[in-house]
C-alpha cells in the first residue's frame, strides 16, 4: 500500500502490510476514484501510474508479470499514451517504458 511520506507505517507494518511511503507530488500522481465489486468508492491509482510503478527499480516487480502487463494495457480500448508517457517522464522510467512500448505498438 502506498502511503504519504509523513504517514507513521509502524502500525501497517506490524500488521504485515508491504508499505511505501512517497513524497509529493508523487504520492498524488496519478489519483483516481475507483468502485469495489460491493458498490464503495475507493483511491487507488490509474492503469497509467501502476505501469510506471512496475517499472520503477524499488518495486521488484517479477519480470514476468511486466511484459504481460503492459500487453493487455495495450489491448484495451480506454488506454491513454500521452499520460502513460508524462507519468512515466515524472517519474523518470521513460527508458524503459519506451523498450515496452516500441515492441508492442
């Protein structure tokens, strides 16, 4: 789970969440309002920011699970380049989401 930079993650972490903690604006970037199978909105972040967070080397993403990723990110229909590209660009992947990106589209 994320978390903002000031956030105390001593009680998440006792509880065994995997926690990171991010300064702004990054914390912020790339917010939206999402609904659970129950019918409540949550925060979570976009399709675009969680690319890019794969990508980042802190993650330690499985190097299987990014190239499946990003193809069915590049299958859907609601997919949105130009601000996969200024995440990506923020948050300084855009080496490496450029190699993805040339390969599948």
């Amino acid at each position: 789970m994320a978390f903002p930079a000031t956030y105390n993650l001593s009680g998440p972490k006792r509880e065994e969440i995997i926690c990171s903690g991010s300064k702004e604006p990054f914390y912020s970037l790339g917010v939206v309002d999402l609904k659970t199978p129950g019918g409540n909105t949550v925060r979570g972040y976009s399709a675009e920011r969680l690319l890019c967070d794969v990508l980042r080397p802190r993650n330690h993403t499985d190097v299987q699970i990014v190239p499946d990723a990003f193809k069915r990110y590049a299958s859907r229909k609601e997919k949105n380049i130009p601000l996969l590209s200024d995440y990506a660009h923020k948050l300084r992947v855009e080496e490496r989401l450029r190699a993805y990106l040339t390969v599948l589209l």
